[in-house]
C-alpha cells in the first residue's frame, strides 16, 4: 500500500510502499478515504523537539482520517465490513484508573494513532474496534474526515453551559473556526473570535462569529464597545496557545467567567493568578475528545442541523491528492488556509 512515512530521526517524510497492516482479533481495517492534515503532523514532519520525544521510526502518521471498513478480527461484533467509519485517535489501556471509572480521555497509558502506532496516512489503518466511529452510509468523505477536530472543539466548547452566555475564542484556526460554530448552534448570545491572521478570520466570520477582532490592529475591549457588552465575556476558549492571547482573554473576562484551554503552548508562560483568584474565573484544560460523549454530541448536531454540517465543511479550504502531500503541508505552514484534506481514495 501507499503510506507517507517518518522513515527515519529528522526532518522530511516519504511516500512509499508498505505492507498492508495486519488484523488482530479486536481490530478493524478501514481503507482510507480521506484524511485531515493537523498541526501535529507538521511538527512531525518537522521534526522538533517535541516530535524527537516521542516518535520511534520508521513510522506511517496521520491521525484524521475517514474511510470503508474492509476487514474485521474474529471477535468484532461491532462493526460490519463495508460501513463507513471515522476514528477515534486515542488508543487507551481500558485498566488505569480513569480507564475503568469511565475518563478514557485522560487514560494515562494512551497510544496515539499516527504518533505512537502507525496512523492514517495511507490506504488502510487498522484501529481497535471499538475506536471505529461507524458513520452513515451517506456521509460526506470530507466531513468525516475532521470529526476528530470537530470533537475537539465540541469538547472544549461544551466544557460549560453557554446558553445565552458572551463567548470568545482566542485562535482562529480550523478547530477555532468549528467552536465558534459552536457556539452559534448551541445559542451563544455573542460569539466573539480572536486572531492575527485576517484569512483565517474571515472563515470565522463565515462560520458564525459575530465579531472578528484582529489584535493586531484593535483590543478585545473595543469589540465589548461595538457589541454593547457592559461586563465582560462569560465563556473564553483558547485555541490559540498563545501567551498574548490568554493575557488579553482574562483581562477582558467577567468575574466568575470560566475559560477552557485546549490551545497548546510552545513554552510555559506567567498567568495573573491574583486576577484569576479574586475574579474566581474557572481555567480548565482540554486533552482530545471524551470517549464517547462527545462524538455522541458532534453526531447528533450535525444530523439535525444542516447549518452546522454547512459551516464544519467551510473549514476545509484545500484539498489534495495523496501524491500531492508535499504541497498539502506547504498549505497547512502558509497561514493561509483552514483545514487541509488528503484525498487518499
């Protein structure tokens, strides 16, 4: 099979050939459709420190994908050769602690597909069974391709009730884009995004914000002005990783404001704690998806609302052939664009 590997320790990938991956006994393979370029695989293909620590070559990445199931391990009951699946990424152990009181997401033994087990990046992948999300036979190639994005930001947008509530998004990249969608869908009274990129603000703008602030060039605080917002906002979710973005969120914040983080920084960075405490805002942070709440949540609102599913799928702005992988990655580094898809059908 096709499959775009980390050969070897450095910089650089390879599209090359590889043996088809074996079934085991709980296991399902899926033939790839699509899938989804992450940030993630663009410190891979890197190579940074971050990469360095935990990737052992030669490995096939790729973590997004979606696609047919083709075959199935002897004891799968649950999924049947020829549905179409997206997957969970998160493998976990099923006997720490969290795994056996129902907190999968925070399993402390969690092998990640396409970082540390081969991923997605190729014709098949093989996954355990029970991280096979069975979709509609109808579903958008496209569309199931981001539902582990999309996870992403329904897990931290729906970290707190937002019903009515003044939300900010800090970062305005694809998984940004999707909570402010969000939001919108779940009754956000304002939907506020954050960015430096005016590109990547426009696609908010399209996907249901109601005010895009540039902070480059105007302050949170001047877009509470133009809204009429007399407090501050209620609800802030950094997706940016951004010291300078998180500054901004918690000065503009209400007392008693609650904020998830799902934004990785690149270093560790000061808070105003004192602010923090005597305003008692609530600073919670976000790994991947719950297992399986939130793909229950993602599946439910975009079967019931054609909007929602409109506005994931204006994410996507650029969508390649696998042979076209190189160009694909220069996309997803240039800024501009949103979500990059691999068409590896």
């Amino acid at each position: 099979m096709r499959a775009l590997v980390k050969p070897i320790a450095g910089p650089g990938l390879e599209l090359m050939e590889r043996p088809e991956p074996a079934v085991g006994p709980d296991d399902v393979k899926i033939r790839v459709q699509r899938a989804g370029l992450c940030g993630t695989d663009l410190h891979l293909e890197q190579w940074d420190d971050w990469a360095a620590s935990v990737v052992k070559p030669p490995l096939v990445i790729g973590h997004e994908f979606f696609g047919e199931v083709v075959e199935i391990g002897k004891d799968v009951t649950s999924v049947q050769v020829g549905q179409k699946a997206s997957g969970e990424g998160h493998v976990v152990c099923g006997t720490c602690r969290n795994c056996r009181a129902g907190r999968r997401h925070v399993c402390i033994r969690t092998s990640s597909v396409g970082v540390n087990r081969d991923g997605a990046f190729a014709d098949y992948v093989v996954i355990p069974a029970g991280n096979a999300w069975v979709q509609p036979e109808n579903m958008d190639p496209d569309l199931g391709a981001v539902f582990d994005p999309l996870g992403n930001a329904v897990h931290t947008t729906l970290s707190f009730p937002l019903a009515g509530e003044d939300v900010v998004v800090t970062g305005a990249g694809p998984i940004g884009v999707m909570a402010a969608a969000i939001a919108r869908h779940v009754g956000a009274r304002h939907v506020v995004v954050t960015d430096v990129s005016d590109y990547r603000l426009e696609l908010a703008k399209a996907a249901g914000a109601d005010l895009t602030v540039n902070v480059s060039r105007t302050t949170l605080a001047q877009a509470q002005r133009e809204l009429g917002m007399r407090e501050g906002f209620d609800i802030g979710l950094e997706m940016s990783g951004s010291p300078l973005a998180m500054e901004e969120m918690i000065n503009n914040l209400n007392h008693g404001a609650r904020v998830a983080m799902l934004g990785l920084p690149k270093d560790p960075f000061a808070i105003d704690w004192g602010k923090v405490i005597t305003h008692m805002i609530t600073i919670k942070g976000i790994y991947g998806r719950e297992m399986y709440d939130t793909w229950y949540a993602m599946s439910a609102m975009l079967a019931t609302s054609p909007a929602l599913r409109e506005a994931v799928l204006s994410v996507i702005t650029h969508r390649f052939p696998a042979e076209q992988w190189p160009e694909a990655f220069a996309a997803a580094r240039s800024g501009q664009c949103g979500k990059v898809v691999l068409d590896w059908s």
